[in-house]
C-alpha cells in the first residue's frame, strides 16, 4: 500500500509556534500537543490541503501563496505509512480560534526552544528538524 499524504502547519508568531492540545477522547494522541493538519484528501492539493485544516481548525483562510515547504517527514506508524509536508506561515497579526472544540482542549503558542514534553513526537522531531534546518527526516523506522 502506497504512503498517505498529510500536509502540517507550522503557524508562528515570531519564535512562538501554535500548538493544540487534543482531547482525552482522541484515539491518536490524546492529551498530546499536536501541530495543525490532516490528510490531503483526493482531488486536493496539498497547498489546498493546508489551507483547508488551518481553517476548519483554528478559522484562519491564510492564502495559500502565504506557506512555505519547510520540512518532509517520512512516517512509519503502527498500522499505515505516511508522508508528512510541514509548511510554514506567519500569523503575528491573527488570532486564531479553537474551531474543534471536541478535538482539541486548548490552543497555545509555544517558544519553538521550549516545546512541551506531552507532544506528538513526530511533530515535535520535525520542528526540531525544521530550527536546524534539516529539510527531510523519518520517524518511526526499525532499523
């Protein structure tokens, strides 16, 4: 079976990174920090892709011209393979609001230096890769 694709958005605010806390009732992450994403559904770009979970998330219509590729991320989890485009966009002068309230308990900037311990951590690791400049990284892998 061919990987899935997701697209991630990494929103900042300077060196702030906007992170979402899901909900204990998630199957996949619960409790833990997570960026804003989702799959890139058929038909979809993943700029389109991008644009679409940033608004149904957090109701920010950043145009899609406004993120920048920063990171790929080539997953291998429990049950599916994925391929992860982290892209980039500043929202220093928006406020985004949790639209998925039975999602995510809270939304929060973070210091991109200072991330918390409860966080998903292939987004944690790309974030990681993405301050050091590091533009491709797997997660996931037995070696």
């Amino acid at each position: 079976m061919s990987p899935r694709l997701y697209t991630i958005a990494v929103l900042t605010d300077e060196d702030d990174v906007l992170l979402l806390q899901r909900n204990a009732t998630q199957t996949f992450g619960a409790n833990l920090y997570s960026l804003v994403g989702g799959k890139v559904n058929q038909g979809e770009t993943a700029l389109q892709a991008v644009q679409r979970e940033v608004i149904e998330a957090v109701d920010l219509d950043i145009p899609q011209s406004e993120f920048t590729l920063m990171h790929v991320l080539h997953r291998q989890g429990t049950e599916t393979e994925f391929i992860a485009l982290f892209f980039h966009a500043d929202i220093s002068e928006l406020e985004p609001q949790n639209k998925k309230q039975d999602t995510y308990q809270e939304i929060k900037f973070y210091d991109v230096q200072e991330l918390p311990d409860n966080m998903i951590p292939a987004h944690k690791q790309a974030l990681d890769s993405i301050v050091k400049s590091i533009i491709y990284s797997e997660h996931g892998w037995k070696k």
